[in-house]
C-alpha cells in the first residue's frame, strides 16, 4: 500500500478542489510529500482562487481558469526554489484553494443586553439581531494569520470571533447617534450604514470583505413594553385615568362573573372600589372647582451651538442669555415635544426674546 501512494504521488498531474461545502473557506490539496509534478493539470473553480506556498512563504496565485504548471507560470515559485527553466522533476509546494464566493445570510445577536442611556426612559437594557454577508478579500491574511499548516479553514471558526467585533461597534454606533429607544424602529438603515463603515475597516484586517450587514429587529425588555402598552391603553382613553379605572373595574367584573364561587367578594369588592372612586372623583372635583389649578410651566429648552449641547434652560434664563450676548437666533434649540432641532429665530416664543433685546451699543 506505501508503495502505491509512492506511485501515485510521483505521477499526481491534476490538482483540484472538486468538494463544495459551503462551511469551508481554505483547503489544502493533499498529496505524497507535497510533491508536484511540472506540467500538472492545475483546475480552479468559479468561486475559488488557489495559492502556492513553499516553506511557509506565499508564492503564485491563480484565479479561476485551467493551468499547465510549468516556470513560466510560476515564477515566484521558481525563484524561491531556484528551479531551471523547463525543469521537468517533481517539486515539492503546498496548494491551498481558497473560496471566493459569497458567504450569505450570516446570523448576528446579542448575547447580552445592550445598556442605552434613554432621554425619556432613563436606562433601558436592548437586544439586537440580523445578519450579514462577506467573502474571502485578500487571501495572504487568511492564510498567514489564520490558517497556518492547517487542512482545512471553516466558518464558524472565523464568526465566533466576527461576532464580537459586530457587537462592539454597534454599541457605539447606538451611543454615537443617541436615537430614543422609541424611534430605533424607524432607524435601522441608519444604524446599519453607520456600523457597516465602523465594520468594513474591522473585516479587511481580518482578510474579509464585508458585502452586506443589516439591522433587522432592536427590541426592548417585556417589562418596559407592558409599560408602554398601558400608557398607550390610557393614551387610547383620551388621558382620563377615571376612564381607566372604569373599563379595569368592568374587566375585574366580567372575570368574577366567570368564576361563580367566589363571584360574591369579589363583586363586593369591586362595587365598594367603584364607589369609592366614584365619591372621591366628586370630592376631588368640588375641590377643583373651589380653587384654581396651578400656571402650567413652560418646558425648558435645550442649546445646540456648534456640535455641543447644553441645558435645559427656561424662557427666563435664555432672556438672560440674550442680554449677554451668549444666545442668539443662529443657535439650535430643541425641547419635547419637538420633531428636531430648530434655529431659534424660527420658534416663536424665541423670537419674541430675541427681537426685544435691544442692539449693541454703537
């Protein structure tokens, strides 16, 4: 049997990689003490690129197509082994295939929540998912830093390590944007893009090109979107928390009705509650009538003025401000509310300020 492999290895003539499994990036064309013989047939798929390399250094490479292998065609090689010109014996190089197509619909997710400092919700934990694309970009960082001596180059070798990466810069990407946690939805092409770029640089050093990478869902703890969906309940209600009370205490109603046995406390606790609410939103509306609710106040605004932000200050304040000349219509100002940030001179209650300071002196 070694006397057979002997026989094959010395007449070896065509060097393929015919095996199509999609997890693998690198194979290594395994043959007798590496050797080659000059003149082999050399067949490089659609998708792939095969790379020579002798005693640890890269030499030729060739891109899809069919070859006969001789000097001419690898003058790197025969530099590096100082081979004459039609040398016909058997050398000896190590060939690695390499897959070139389109890695696609690779999965990313956050392990752990991502921690979000949030203008209305304070600090919310968020997950995220989606997926991305990439193939192999240059293979001399593929091979020198990953594959080394080894066979055969997988995946999810490479991913492990890419997911992490992924991760990382979308936590930045999140705290450099400071989207509210309630309008991440209607911003995922932007989170994309801008994670695509911080990526893309991370991808090449690692021999990857990144083809592709998207958001596709950021979502918020279960506690929080309970929360959200009673406010929206309320919101439904027209904001009138009696109302609220009225259709919680129908709800408790109809559940005491379903379960006969202890349908009597149940219904007299809910009547006494109901009574209860009912006498103390009177009371609360006779004292309302008797004295008048309090001045609403005005909600402060914030500064923007050449890429920093200050505040909030109150109407009072940016009269102030105006007087010492450290606030004027050019500034952008924001408060809730509002869709974006404004110019100042364009909000009315601002530019009521602003037109009656008066001019410097001459």
């Amino acid at each position: 049997m070694g006397l057979l492999n002997l026989f094959r290895g010395q007449f070896i003539d065509i060097i393929e990689w015919a095996d199509e499994n999609p997890e693998l990036l690198v194979h290594r064309f395994e043959r007798f003490k590496h050797e080659i013989k000059m003149g082999a047939k050399l067949i490089v798929r659609p998708g792939q690129k095969a790379v020579f390399v002798s005693e640890g250094r890269i030499a030729d490479r060739f891109e899809p197509g069919t070859y006969t292998l001789h000097t001419k065609n690898l003058p790197i090689l025969t530099t590096l082994l100082s081979l004459p010109y039609n040398f016909e014996s058997p050398f000896k190089a190590e060939v690695y295939f390499i897959r070139t197509t389109e890695q696609l619909d690779r999965k990313w997710g956050t392990g752990t929540p991502l921690m979000l400092r949030d203008q209305d919700l304070g600090i919310v934990r968020l997950r995220a998912r989606g997926n991305y694309c990439y193939k192999v970009g240059e293979s001399e960082q593929m091979l020198s830093r990953f594959v080394g001596s080894r066979a055969d180059f997988s995946c999810s070798e490479f991913e492990k390590q890419l997911l992490a990466k992924i991760v990382s810069r979308l936590s930045d990407v999140l705290g450099e944007l400071r989207i509210p946690a309630l309008e991440l939805a209607s911003m995922y092409d932007e989170l994309s893009g801008s994670a695509s770029q911080k990526l893309a640089a991370e991808f090449s050093e690692l021999g990857l090109e990144l083809t592709s990478f998207l958001v596709e869902n950021i979502s918020l703890p279960e506690e929080v979107n309970v929360a959200l969906d009673k406010r929206s309940s309320v919101g439904a209600l027209g904001g009138v928390m009696g109302q609220y009370t009225s259709l919680q205490a129908a709800d408790a109603m109809r559940a005491a009705a379903d379960n006969p046995g202890g349908a009597g406390n149940m219904m007299g606790m809910l009547m006494g509650a109901q009574l209860a609410g009912t006498a103390g939103g009177v009371v609360q509306q006779s004292q309302q009538g008797a004295t008048p609710p309090p001045l609403p106040n005005p909600l402060p605004y914030y500064i923007g003025n050449q890429g920093h932000q200050s505040g909030p200050f109150s109407l009072a304040q940016l009269r102030e401000q105006a007087l010492q000349r450290t606030f004027d219509g050019s500034m952008l100002v924001w408060k809730k509310g509002m869709a974006a940030w404004q110019p100042a001179s364009e909000v009315s209650e601002l530019a009521d300020i602003l037109s009656s300071v008066p001019p410097p002196l001459p």
